[in-house]
C-alpha cells in the first residue's frame, strides 16, 4: 500500500456548461486512464439523462495516476437539489478544483458549493476554462474570484479542457497545494459513503472514503445508520474501470459491494465501520428531506400497478424520494411524491417515463406546510387537497428559502421585480465586479417551485444563476384555493397559494377547464372558491346538438362504427359528480406551461 | 314491416359543378363515362336474380343529368312489385317536363329536389348556383308530369344563414306544398373544399347551438304545415314517408348497383367499388363490383338495430326481461329524466331535444347493452 502523502483527493466544482465533464475527460485521456480508442464524450456520466442535459446526477470517482502520485477525482453533482449530497463528496476530499468559464464568471451555485468546500477546510485550486474562446475574460473573471472567494488572481491558472491547454500544469498544481489525507490504518475503521447506486446484478455499490483504519475483503461491517451488519463482498477502486483490491487504507478512495439489495441500506453520509471493533459515526449524517412534493399518476389508469414497481425500482436507485399511494377523483389511482427539488421531481419523473416506459400525469408542484390548528394540534400537510377547512385554521407556516443569484447588472431591475412578485425580501446586493452582481433574497420556496428558474432565465437571457438553501418556516397568509365542477371539488386542481394570488389561480384554472371540458347535457358551472367563497366563475354552456345529421344506406356500417367509437370514449370517462370529463382534459389543465 | 319488402340502390356518380359540403362519390369530369356506366348498370342487374323490389331509389351524383332514356333504361331491367315505389334524385336546374314525363311514364312515381335553401345568399355560401324560383318550376312540372310524391331537401345552419332566413327558407318550401321535407344540418365533412375552407379560417364552421334552433324552428314549421317527423331528418304527410329509406332505417334489405352503392341482405353489408372506372371494368370483366363487406354478429346486429332505430318516430323495443334489461331499463329511465326519450307503449322513442342530442342517446344505451364494466352514465 503506498504512502499517504502520494494520495490527493479532489472534487471538481463548476457550473453547467463551465466544462467540468469536458476536463474530467482530458484528465483521463492525460493520466492514460482511459485507452484514447475507449475514450468518449462525458466518459463519467454514464445516465442518458446525464449525457443529454449536460449534467452529474450521480457522484463518481475514479483513480488516477500522475507523477508518481495517485489522484482520486469525485465528480459530484452540481446542481441545488443535490447539495447535501455535494457536501458529502467534499466531505471525502481534502481539495477541490473551482472550474470557472472564463467567458461568464462563476455562478451562483459554483460560488455556494464553494463555500461548502471552504467550510469543510478544503484547499481550493481555482482554475479559468475556455481561455481559448475569443470572448473570455480570464482577467474579469479572475478579479471576480479574488473577490468573492479571496483567491489571489495571481494563484488562478489558465486552461482550455477542450484544447488541453494548461491541463497538465493544473495537475501539477493539485499535487503540489491540496495536503495529502491523513490517517493510522490500525485504527478502527471509519469510512464514509458518499453516493451508492443500485446494480441489478451486484446489488448496492457504494463509493467510499476511508478515513482511518482499514476496510478490508470479506470484513464484518457495521453500518451505523442503518443499523446493520453486512460482509465486504468485494472492495475495489476504479481506473474507472472497476478493479477489486484487498483492502482501501486511511485517505483511499473506491467501492464497496456488501450484499446490500436496496440503496436506502447505505445512505449517503453513512458510515461504515468494523462490526467487531466500531469506530465512532462521522459527524454530518442527515436523512434526505423531500422539500417538493406532486401527486404522480398514470395517463393510462391500467398502468397503476407497473407504476407502483416502477417507483419500488427505482427507489432502490435513489432512497431520496419518497412516494405513498394516493386517490384522486380527478386521476384516479397514483402516488403522493416528495422530491429534495424540482430538477430531482424531474428526473424521477423523466427515469420513470423512460426507464420503464410509462406515461404519467404530474400534479402541480406543492411544498410542505406547518399548520397550527385551533385545537391546539400541529399538522403537516403536502397535500393541498388534505388542507383542513380554514375555520379549523390557526395559522400556517411555509418553507422559506435564502435565494442567492449571480447576474450581470443589466438584469438587476428584472430580477428584483420578479422576486417582488414572488413575495421576496432583498436581504443583501453585492458587486463582484463592475458588470457582476450577488443578490440575495428571502423567498417562499412555494414561488420557486412554479416557475421562478423559467422567469429567471427569461428575464436575463439566461445569464443568471441560482442557489438556494433552506431558510426555515414562516407563518404566510396562505389560502387554499379549490376547483369545483358542477359544485363538486376536483382535487387535482386544488392548490394553496399566497391569497393575494387566489384570485388569479381561480381565474385562470376555469378559464382552462371551460375550455377543456366538453359540453355536457346541462350546464356546468366551474368554481374557484377560498373557503366557502366563490372566487372565479365560469360556465360549460350544455350542449344542445350532436346528433349525425344523415344516415342512410351507405353510411350505416362508418355510423355505427363512429358511435361504438363514441360509447368506448365515453366508457374512458371520469365521472366527477355528473360531469364526464375526459382524462386528457386534466392532463392539459395541469400543463403549467400553456 | 313484412319481409316482402326488398329495395334497389342506384348510384348515378355524375354532377354538373361539385358543391362545396358534398363527400359523396360523385365526379363533374366523367361525361364520357356515361354511356358505359349505364350499360353496365344494365348489365350487373340483369345478371343478378333480384327479388321484385318494392322501392327503388336513384341516388347520385345527380341521376336527372342522365338522359331520361339513359335512366329508363336502367329502371326498365328492374323487376318490381306491383305499387313499388320509385325516387329519382333530381337538381331543380337540370329537369324539365319532358323529361319528368319519361320517368312517369317509365313508372318513376316519387321525386326528390335538391333545394337546400330559398335564399339566393345562402346558396353562394353552399357552393351552389341555382336559382331558387326553378325549385317552384321544377316542382310544378313534376306534378305536371303526374308525378305527385315529391321531397324537398333543405339544409341549415350555413354560416351566414340567419333564423330569418331559415324561417324563409321553410316557409317557401312548405308554399309548394311537397309531402316530404328532409331537413339537414350543414355537416363539415372531411375532404370536402367546406373542410378545407373552415380549416383554413376562410369559412366560418357551423354553429352546433345554430343548427339546433333551427331544427327546433323547423320541425315547429313543418309540423304545424302537417308534415310529421319521422326520421331524425325527415317529415312527412302521414302515409308519404319514403319507404325506401325506411327500409334503411328498419333494417330491411336492398341491393346496391353502380358505383360506390352498398346493399344490406339478412346482417351482410356490402360497399361496391368507388369509382366509376372501377365499377365499369368490373362489369366488364365478369368480376362481381364488390370492394368489401362485414358481417355483424349477434351484438353488433343488436347495436346497429339500436343506432338505426333510435333515430326513428317508431323508436326502439324496450328490453324484455333478462340479465342485462335492467342496466338498459336504468339507462331509459335516466334518458327520461334527462328529457331525451319517451315510453311509447313498448317502445322507446326521442323527445324534440332527444333528436338533437342522438349520438348521446345511442352512446349510452350502447354502453348500458355493453357487458357490466358498462356503468357509465346509469349513476
């Protein structure tokens, strides 16, 4: 086993699109990881949705070779919605690599991960990609950084991860700056896990970070979180291709496979440690918390139980969202979710469409509110449609967020007027330069997950970056707005909303519906309503014709055939109350985007 | 109906100007198809054994653009029964005396005129040219000819067509005193240049709510003028309603000849090739004309029973008792409530409002037939 002070551990932390994945693979190519004939594009981002949105979802490690040293490079994810998993990748490393596009400047989410990267005393290698574009700025960029991070600009190199340019003197720079791990092998074991995917033939693999002892082949484990005891099956480190060892040191990065058939059994932030002689649990565990939450159902009501193993198989993938049967009359029979943000919603939603070929029918995206009842009892409630009625209403409490947004200056004025909209107070406005600006709100998280990062990239041409981090509950004067067809609630459509914004979702939902809703044999009126009170009003007129005008000799079989037709979508019908709607019809009202 | 009743179907796929709502097979540019066409007319029934037919009907097309010998001749190789009835379709433009005269005297007894509006503007929007003072023409020489059944067909609910002008429109139809009115609702059917145009933004489509005022406007009219409803589109003087068409509607059996025609006999239906190329060739080579067929089975013949049925005065036979009577007997009473149908003795037949709302009738009592996964609309 080599020496501690020839390992360094490093993540990389950059935006979408900086060219993290674009550097990750000249690394591979340079180190001679990777044979050039194998080498392809996006070489660690092995999901389809990862390839196509430019994205980590998953972490991933590998193990280098450079100059006498071994690098272990952990790609994390990126994005918002995964930042507890982000701290648990720095939480494995001694450095990381700030990878800043030289033509934008850092962004919101970089500059926050870098913080995170900060507070767990990483050392920080900064690093301009794209010099080779002619629009970069290495020089705005670089005083950027110095200024929000206190990295001296001089310290900053200069690279191009497409060309290769400066890649190997940033190698050179990680080996010489980020302190090698500490550790005493004969320690009692303590290692960390910092991601675990489900393979349908291995089982759970786990990445993990040993910090002092030694995890060996064939060890009895204890998984203090999880409570549980399971035999090392097989230890290993990747080249990235996946090659067992006998046993991972103190600094030493790699996988783990124990037999373990569900990834909720080897959580992010677990530790592992020997069964016979434990160590104690590395500090920073936290349960994976659903902030954003969708009823899920099948388009097609048939699909309900493929749906179910659906959600069961993929959970052994991702332990992170949770889902629980639900009823609606409007939908039918699904499935209530809890997602940690509106991109991990979306994923779970595009894997389940695509992964095991369904098509599903998404609720709006609501959050969770705290609710303090006139009796005195404290409620939960995710579910709009489970809001008790507002006289049983003491107050509600909403989740707050701090929202952190990187933009150039031109776009304050947008960005400002659109947080006010959304019930947003400025708590801070910093210039990082004279064309960058950090601005800092306190926001619902309720109005980020409609549509907030759409208007955002909207209003500033996408040149706008956005963080955010969980800043506590608040007592909100919140409504809970229903949709009634025909004086029945259809609770698909109920929603709970700032009331000053009932009026609008009222209008808004029957107008859509109205239009949606085909005429019935009596007038149906759809309401809005707050409580008792009817908000918005509007009136499916009953039909008074449908009947085939002519129907003679030749055109008895196409009638005939036509009305069987017409019986069997009438059979596919939802019955609110009276009303026959077709499913279709709430699959479009509940498109936001129209 | 007694089972002596047989019908014959003939098609005349021929037109002077094609109008704009029309999706029948009919072609302006076949003039020199004619003779042909009505040679193998000929042909095909006499090489078919046809029972004595109790109606006959030429439909097109426009069958008066044939020469009335053409027609004639066509009728003559019929083998009928004793008071058969005998339509001819007829464009108030292209008929005259001398001709209605030929067909009398060749036995053609009943004749129907394309009117379709009174209103010269209503007619322009329709596509169509003539001028409506030749539908009065028209109707006097029939009469004339001693031909005394005649129909008017009428349509409304054409986009720019006022209720005055439908009220016109009747009331100059009824001033003819026909025994027969069809009265039909402008229908946007595919591939017709009305589809193009409305698709296109060019023509406004018709307006469901329109029509039904004027359906309820007309079967007003007509009924106090004595002429009775009975077909979802028909009236009639008691006693002159079309009994060919009834056979349609009653499911009896006909045989189709020309191009296009389809032919019903005991639960076969049958549709003959489309073109009148096709069906001349055909002829000529010996090769029977048909392009496909279906056969209902017991269910299907139920279903097409009740979609027919339901459209006529005479209505539908309730359910006796069985296993699924109740469901149906649910269904009516539901139809009831809603004001779509009425018990008439043992039968069940369409209110005014029921009459527009019939595709909503029969679906739901198609759904009440249907096994019991059918509950819609019997909540």
């Amino acid at each position: 086993m080599p020496g501690l002070e020839r390992f360094r551990n490093f993540s990389i932390v950059a935006h979408v699109d900086h060219g993290k994945s674009t550097l990750a693979d000249r690394i591979l190519e340079l180190t001679g990881a990777v044979d050039p004939r194998d080498m392809r594009a996006q070489y660690l981002d092995s999901m389809d949705l990862e390839r196509e949105r430019g994205i980590t979802i998953k972490a991933q490690n590998v193990r280098l070779h450079w100059d006498d040293h071994i690098l272990h490079l952990i790609d994390t994810p990126g994005h918002v919605d995964f930042g507890y998993e982000v701290s648990r990748s720095l939480a494995a490393c001694e450095g990381a690599l700030l990878l800043v596009d030289a033509s934008q400047g850092i962004e919101a989410q970089t500059l926050a991960n870098c913080y995170l990267a900060l507070e767990h005393d990483l050392t920080i290698v900064a690093a301009l990609n794209k010099i080779d574009l002619p629009a970069a700025e290495p020089d705005r960029v670089a005083g950027e950084i110095e200024h929000v991070l206190g990295i001296p600009a001089s310290e900053i190199l200069h690279i191009s991860a497409k060309t290769g340019e400066g890649v190997p003197a940033l190698l050179d720079a990680l080996v010489a700056r980020i302190p090698p791990p500490t550790g005493d092998a004969d320690a009692p074991l303590q290692a960390l896990i910092f991601d675990s995917i489900y393979d349908a033939y291995r089982g759970v693999v786990s990445s993990v970070r040993v910090f002092s002892g030694t995890l060996s082949t064939g060890a009895r484990l204890r998984y203090v979180q999880a409570k549980a005891v399971h035999d090392a099956e097989e230890i290993g480190v990747r080249h990235p291709a996946p090659t067992p060892v006998a046993a991972l040191g103190p600094g030493e990065v790699g996988y783990l496979i124990a037999g373990i058939k569900d990834v909720g059994q080897a959580r992010v932030g677990e530790t592992v440690t020997n069964a016979v002689r434990p160590a104690e649990e590395l500090p920073g565990y936290r349960d994976p918390k659903p902030m954003v939450f969708c009823g899920l159902y099948p388009v097609d009501g048939d699909e309900y139980a493929e749906l179910r193993e659906s959600l069961e198989k993929l959970r052994l993938n991702d332990s992170s969202f949770t889902y629980e049967p639900e009823t609606s009359g409007a939908l039918g029979f699904g499935f209530r979710c809890g997602f940690l943000g509106l991109l991990h919603m979306e994923i779970v939603r595009e894997r389940l469409e695509r992964e095991y070929d369904l098509s599903l029918v998404a609720t709006a995206p609501n959050v969770e509110y705290q609710l303090q009842l006139v009796d005195g009892r404290i409620e939960i409630v995710d579910n709009p449609s489970a809001m008790p009625t507002p006289n049983e209403i003491a107050s509600i409490e909403e989740p707050y967020v701090n929202v952190t947004v990187l933009t150039p200056t031109e776009y304050i004025g947008p960005i400002m007027e659109l947080c006010q909209q959304r019930r947003g107070e400025m708590t801070r406005m910093d210039y990082l330069s004279e064309e960058r600006v950090e601005l800092v709100y306190v926001l619902p998280l309720a109005e980020i997950v409609m549509d907030f990062f759409d208007q955002l990239k909207s209003r500033t041409r996408g040149y706008a970056s956005l963080d955010y981090e969980p800043a506590g509950y608040r007592a909100s004067n919140l409504s809970k707005v229903d949709v009634l067809l025909n004086n029945v609630p259809v609770d698909a459509f109920s929603t709970i909303v700032h009331r000053d914004k009932a009026y609008d979702y009222g209008k808004r939902m029957t107008e859509k519906l109205r239009e949606l809703i085909p005429r019935q044999l009596f007038d149906v009126p759809i309401q809005a309503a707050v409580g008792g009170r009817i908000i918005a009003r509007e009136t499916v007129k009953a039909k008074r014709k449908d009947v085939i005008a002519k129907c003679y000799g030749g055109d008895i079989t196409r009638k005939r055939k036509l009305l069987e037709r017409q019986k069997e979508g009438k059979k596919r019908m939802k019955q609110i109350g009276r009303v026959e709607v077709p499913q279709e019809a709430f699959v479009a009202a509940l498109r936001l985007d129209d | 109906m007694s089972a002596a009743q047989f019908g014959v179907y003939v098609h005349i796929p021929f037109c002077a100007a094609r109008c704009d709502y029309c999706d029948f097979a009919t072609w302006t540019d076949r003039g020199h198809l004619v003779d042909d066409y009505v040679a193998a007319c000929v042909r095909d029934i006499e090489q078919r054994a046809l029972a004595p037919a109790t109606s006959v009907f030429f439909g097109g097309g426009t069958p008066s653009l044939l020469d009335a010998a053409q027609l004639t001749a066509i009728l003559d190789t019929i083998a009928r029964a004793p008071d058969a009835e005998v339509t001819v379709e007829c464009n108030p433009d292209s008929i005259d005396l001398t001709k209605l005269r030929a067909y009398a005297d060749a036995g053609v007894n009943r004749v129907s005129f394309g009117v379709q509006s009174m209103r010269a503007h209503v007619l322009a929007a329709l596509g169509r040219t003539h001028d409506p003072d030749n539908v009065a023409r028209a109707v006097d020489a029939a009469r004339a000819a001693g031909i005394d059944r005649v129909n008017l067909d009428l349509i409304y609910g054409t986009p720019g067509e006022t209720i005055a002008d439908w009220e016109a429109t009747l009331d100059a139809a009824l001033a003819l005193e026909p025994g027969h009115i069809s009265a039909y609702a402008l229908t946007v059917e595919p591939g017709t240049p009305l589809a193009t145009a409305v698709a296109d933004g060019a023509r406004a489509a018709p307006d469901d709510d329109d029509q039904a005022t004027k359906y309820e406007v007309a079967d007003e009219r007509l009924g106090a003028a004595g002429l009775v409803w009975y077909e979802v589109s028909n009236w009639a003087r008691p006693g002159d309603e079309c009994r060919h068409n009834l056979l349609y509607w009653e499911g009896g059996d006909y045989a189709a000849i020309g191009c296009a025609a389809h032919g019903h006999e005991a639960g076969r239906r049958a549709w003959n090739v489309r073109t009148p190329e096709r069906y001349v060739d055909a002829i000529a080579r010996g090769v029977s004309p048909e392009a496909g067929h279906e056969v209902l089975d017991g269910p299907g013949r139920c279903a097409e029973r009740l979609v027919l049925g339901i459209r006529t005065a005479a209505g539908i036979k309730l359910p006796g008792p069985g296993a699924d009577s109740s469901r149906v007997a649910t269904c009516i009473t539901d139809l009831a409530d809603l004001g779509l149908v009425t018990r008439v003795d043992d039968r069940v037949v369409l209110t005014r409002r029921g009459r527009l709302l019939g595709n909503e009738a029969a679906t739901r009592l198609l759904a009440a037939l249907d096994g019991p996964s059918a509950a819609v609309g019997t909540r």
